[in-house]
C-alpha cells in the first residue's frame, strides 16, 4: 500500500460569535474528531484565545455558543441520535466567566428542541433569550433565568426563525422568519408584551433577511435576494423613514455584497464583499452612499463580525494558515494566533488565469505555481453549482500537497464571484457550459504536462457533490485525458436527484435546472454514460448525507458491476459515517488519507473499469 504523509492535526474554526460589549468572541474548533469550545479576549493588543473546559462534554459540531459580556459563555446544543439525526430535544449550558477547568454554571434541559441558539441582550443585565425550532412548523422564544430556575417560554411562532438583531438593549429582538409557502422575511419580537409582528417582507418569492442593527437610531441593514440565484440587494431600514432605500453605489451590479455591522456610532456598514476567490472590506457611508476600501488579509472573510472601539473582528481563512480572527485597526490588519495552530510546512496557494473556451478562468493552486511540473496534479471540481473555491486554508487540499500532488482548483463558468453572465452561464443548463470549461482545462493541463516531462502527464479529477457529477460525466466523455477520478458525495443525473432528495434540494434542483431533450438528458446521466470510463475511480459519500442521498451512489456501484467492473485498485467504493458536508470538506482523516492514497496511485494501478470499454 503506498505511504501517505501524515499532517499535524488540524484546526477548523467556525461559528464565531461575539458578546454585545464586543469584548469577547467564542467559537467551536475541531481537530480530527474533537470539537472543543474557544473564548477569546479582544481587549489587549491581538486576540487572546482559550480553551473553555467545561464539565468535559461542553460542545458538538451541532452546539451553538454565544459570549456574555462578564465572560461566561452560553452553549446551546441540540441532542443527537445514534443515526445523526435530532432526537427532538436539548440543552443551555452556563459557563462560569472564569472558565478554564470550571465545571458549567447552570444547565436546562429544553424539549422540544430539534435545533437553537442563545442569543444575550446588550443592556445591563443582560436578557439572555434561547430560539428554538421544535419542528418543520414551529419554533419558539425562551428568557433564560440568570439564577437556577427553569427557563420561561415567551412566544410560539409558526415558521422556522434564525439569526437575530437587538433593536435595543434587551426588549425587542429582530429575527429571520421563513413561514410555510413562503421564503424567509423579518419580524420583530416584543418580549415584555409576548407578541411578534412581519416587519420586513418583499414578497412571497424573495428571501428577505435582516443583517444588522444600528441601535441608537434603530437604523436595519437588510438583504433581498431573488429565487434565481445571485447576490442579494442590501437594504437600509429607518423607524418612520417609510420603504428600504437600496442605495445605489451599495448595490452595483455585479458585486456580490454582504453588510456585517455599524459602527459604534451608526454612522458607518461594514460591508465584505467577494471578488473572484476572495474577500474585501468595503465601508458605505448611509449619509452620501459613499464606499470606500477597508484593510484586510488577502484570503476569505466571513460574518458575524463585531466593530466597537475603532476595531474590526471577524472570521478569516487564509491558505497557509488555519481559520482564526482577523483584527482591523487604524494601522493595519493582523491575524490572531494561538500557540496550538503552530505547524511548520502548510502549503500556500496562488491564483491564476487559466484560458478558457469562453474567456479566461480563474484558479487556485496549491503546491507552487507551475502545477505542470509535478509528478501528478488534481483537477478540483468545486460544488454547487452556484458556489466557488476560495483562497482560504483546505485541509483535504494541503493534505495533497503535502504528497507533492499539485491542486489546481478551477472557478469554471456558474461559479460566483466573477459577474452575472459567468454565473448564469449554467443556469438551466446544468453540465453544458461548465462540463466545456473543465475538459478544455484538462486537455490544456495535460498538454503543458507532457511538455514539462511529468511523471504522470494526465491530470486526476476530483470533484465534490456538484463537483463530483460534473467529474464523473468529464471522466466518461473524454475517458482517455484523465489519470483518475476520485468523487465525493455523488449524484447519477439532476432528475434522479430531483427524485429522491428532500424538498430544500429538490426546489433549488427545480430553480436552476430545466430538463432537456432525451438525447441530452442521456448524455448527462452517469448511469447511461459510465460504461466509457476506463480511468481508476474512487466514490465516497455519507451514510448520512442529507443533501445528495447515499442511494445516488450505490445505484452508480450497482451499475458499475453490472457493467463488468470489479471493485479493487481501480475501482474504490467508501462509505463513510458522517453527513454530505463531512464528506465533501473531507473532515474524518481517514477518508482524507485514502484520496491521497488513491491519487498516488494514479498511473500507478490499471484501471479494472477497462472491461466495460
């Protein structure tokens, strides 16, 4: 069996949150399989973080804490059955704001439960609120005691809600609201009166979400965004002011724009916006609709963020360096560092314009910039299909590079980030424009690799839901351009997605695909394709996939052993224990190590699919 290097373990940070005083942030951070709670101080010259050991089991993936402006944290997490799935009830865990070892404070047990998150007033004392959704149908406000009696139910709401604004400093709370037959919009809750009211709606096909608060003048930024697909519109909301204004240089075609928070004084939005594979901070000014450009790392930054003394906190991932906070100051930016994270060797990354059939195509690439050099390199094919790679840290991908495999990780027509006529290139055409951009990539990858004398010429696809059909179908139609194929959390066809999955996905299948004729249809059906395929092919997907069902890829199994194929070096089948997004991010180690594996293998082991030829 071939030697795979092995990584230091590796961080993931997500779900940040910060307190209302904007003196603390949490998080959860995994290593392999561990998932432990994180506080930060943001008060001292860089952000100063922690573990929080709380009792020992504190946090899962599903948990959700909040910070407390005393310096405890909150954590609500849903119960989880033995398949993955919620067992309909709950837990609120206190900690104490010494944390460290300290046991938790306080816990209630909350049913029915199948998801929540705590939410904390900005006032002194805090009000400290959990929502909860107890079904596909309800959901339900609590206050949380801050002394050992149990939490006190406030409103049941029909609908599903998330997120959340404090419209003052602890009575009225703003929250997204997504009612059935109609997309989310935003209401208001009054917890003193135990009463909730729409406030903010476009219509029954938009989805309409409240984003941020200025408090002092009660001034919402919110976003709207249409059933088709591409960025949404960013709003700006004022008590007695009549309709949402959409200023213009707010909303300039084309930029993909999200608001994440005022200013101490709410005179100013912070605004991220994506440009290609990264991320930029913008600042508008309300009074003038003026923007200007914020500092920043170059990488990926996401919301929540916090903006209180002059200084911005906020989630980045850059490719050389685990996610942590970023801070952004008068003078500068920088990036918070824990002695944990500390691993000599990540691989950085490059963007590239790469030619392609339509107009150039924007790239990532790990492990050095002239990916034709090395003795085998991956095609990454991202998922979607309206999404994008990012120059941010990739586990699965410094994994390849670590095994001297160059990753070249196209943003190939449909992705986001490069104007509305790239993306909606795809649009009801699902495999057309895209599948055309990927083949000449690799047509134009393997060319420049023969060139340079590579130990294996052929470049290996692999691709992630969305991007793991779209490998396969390449794999079939130019059988002999491709060393390999490695494919996470497959579907067979659009239609036979539409078919089995669940409504969410069912209903963005039914928004961006139409079908076509027979022949078409055919020709972008795996199952009518896959007796082409010759080169080696590894599938994964989760036993619990949600999204794409298992079934989609034990039904390509099936096919491919009728067809003649033997399952053994050149032909992997792996299920794996965990939903579609551990899959497709490829978080258990193991199944990260034997992609690598195969991918070493490639043009190594010939390929059993050879007899269905």
């Amino acid at each position: 069996m071939t030697a795979v290097p092995a990584l230091p373990a590796i961080p993931s940070r997500f779900g940040f949150a910060f307190s209302g005083d904007g003196r603390w942030a949490t998080c959860l951070s995994t290593v392999q399989d561990r998932v432990t709670l994180e506080r930060w101080a943001l008060t001292g010259a860089a952000p100063s973080g922690r573990t929080v050991v709380a009792g020992g089991e504190t946090a899962d993936r599903f948990s959700r804490p909040i910070p407390l402006n005393d310096g405890g944290v909150l954590v609500a997490r849903p119960a989880v059955g033995a398949d993955g799935t919620p067992a309909g009830h709950g837990t609120v865990i206190a900690v104490r704001p010494d944390g460290g070892a300290a046991a938790a404070d306080r816990t209630w047990r909350i049913a029915p439960m199948i998801a929540g998150y705590p939410l904390a007033g900005p006032g002194t004392p805090q009000t400290l609120v959990l929502v909860t959704v107890e079904d596909e149908r309800h959901s339900r406000v609590w206050i949380l005691p801050g002394s050992g009696a149990r939490p006190e139910p406030v409103v049941r709401i029909p609908g599903v809600l998330s997120g959340g604004v404090w419209l003052d400093d602890g009575r009225t709370l703003a929250l997204d609201h997504a009612a059935a037959g109609h997309r989310t919009d935003g209401i208001v809750v009054d917890l003193r009166e135990r009463e909730w009211r729409r406030v903010w709606t476009v219509s029954g096909t938009t989805t309409d979400r409240i984003v941020a608060c200025d408090r002092r003048s009660a001034r919402l930024a919110v976003t709207t965004g249409g059933p088709g697909g591409g960025a949404p519109r960013i709003g700006l909301w004022s008590p007695g002011g009549g309709r949402v204004r959409f200023p213009e240089n707010l909303n300039r075609p084309g930029r993909a724009r999200t608001p994440l928070a005022f200013d101490d004084g709410g005179e100013r939005l912070l605004v991220c916006e994506d440009a290609g594979a990264t991320s930029r901070l913008l600042i508008h000014t309300p009074a003038d609709d003026r923007i200007e450009p914020a500092d920043g790392p170059r990488g990926v930054l996401s919301p929540p963020a916090s903006w209180t003394g002059g200084r911005i906190h906020l989630r980045s991932s850059v490719p050389h360096r685990p996610p942590t906070l970023a801070t952004v100051h008068r003078t500068g930016w920088s990036l918070a560092h824990r002695p944990s994270d500390a691993a000599a060797g990540w691989a950085g990354a490059d963007l590239v314009e790469l030619p392609g059939p339509a107009g150039p195509i924007e790239a990532i690439v790990y492990g050095g910039a002239r990916p034709d050099e090395c003795d085998r390199a991956v095609l990454a094919l991202h998922g979607g299909p309206l999404a994008a790679w990012r120059l941010e840290f990739d586990p699965l991908f410094q994994h390849l590079a670590a095994a001297g495999i160059a990753v070249v990780a196209p943003n190939q027509r449909g992705s986001t980030g490069y104007g509305e006529r790239h993306l909606r290139a795809i649009i009801g055409d699902w495999g057309g424009p895209d599948l055309e951009d990927v083949v000449h990539l690799g047509r134009g990858l393997a060319g420049r690799r023969r060139a340079a004398g590579a130990a294996v010429p052929a470049p290996i696809l692999l691709g992630v839901s969305y991007g793991a059909w779209l490998a396969l179908l390449a794999a079939c139609r130019e059988p002999d351009l491709w060393a390999a194929c490695v494919a996470l959390a497959p579907f067979t066809s659009p239609a036979s997605l539409y078919r089995e999955a669940a409504a969410p996905v069912r209903d963005r299948v039914a928004s961006l695909h139409r079908p076509g004729g027979t022949g078409r249809d055919a020709r972008r059906d795996v199952l009518a394709v896959c007796g082409a395929l010759t080169a080696p092919l590894l599938v994964a997907h989760g036993t619990r996939d949600e999204v794409v069902p298992v079934g989609q890829s034990r039904a390509l199994r099936r096919r491919l052993l009728e067809l003649g194929g033997t399952e053994g070096p050149g032909f992997e089948y792996l299920e794996v224990d965990g939903d579609h997004t551990a899959v497709v991010q490829a978080w258990p180690a193991a199944l990260r190590t034997n992609v690598v594996r195969f991918c070493l293998d490639a043009g190594r082991t010939p390929a059993s699919t050879t007899e269905r030829r």
